[in-house]
C-alpha cells in the first residue's frame, strides 16, 4: 500500500507557503483529505514542519530535502495511507446467465 511521501509533502508545504499561509493543522487537513490522518497525527505533522523553518523563498525540492533529513517527519508519513478504499470481487462463471459482481438491478 502507499504512504504518504515526502515529495507529496513537500509539494503541499510549497503550496501552502507561496499562497502565504501558515502550515497550520487546519491548513494541512483540507490539503490531505484523500488521507487517513487523526488530528494527533495532524498536529503533530504541523509541529515538525514548522521546526523546519520553511519559508516562501525555498524551492519544492529544498523543502523535500529538509522533510527527508528529518527522521520525526520520515516515521509520522510512514504511517499514512491513503482514505482510498478498493473493493476486489473474483468471479468464476460457467454456463449461461448473468456474472453480476455487485448489485442488480432488473426492471
């Protein structure tokens, strides 16, 4: 399963950052909704970041190096995956008829 990288962090703290807003738990939450993160979790992600000291005159990559030199960042997005749920369905079919996998509906 993936996990939450330090590329996609880092690209968030950009965003956040160049539209000059704070790295705030709040800011954070609306910008990660496709993950599973508590708001523990959140503010303590907001914590870190801001020990980083990223400003608004660093690049994408600079802020990525920063989250990856950072072991406290590395083991709290080890921990997050995605909200994305998938259903599998296997299926074997043999003779005539219908090989429906999830509801029916016949009128």
């Amino acid at each position: 399963m993936d996990f939450l990288t330090s590329s996609i962090l880092s690209g968030i703290a950009y965003d956040v950052i160049k539209h000059g807003m704070m790295l705030t738990a709040d800011n954070l939450k609306d910008r990660l909704r496709d993950w599973l993160i508590d708001d523990s979790v959140l503010l303590k992600l907001s914590s870190e970041l801001e020990r980083l000291s990223l400003t608004d005159d660093m690049s994408e990559s600079a802020i990525e190096k920063r989250i990856t030199a950072s072991p406290e960042l590395i083991s709290i997005l080890g921990n997050i995956k995605p909200a994305v749920e998938s259903n599998t369905i296997i299926q074997s079919h043999s003779g005539s008829g219908d090989n429906v996998g999830r509801d029916k509906i016949s009128f």
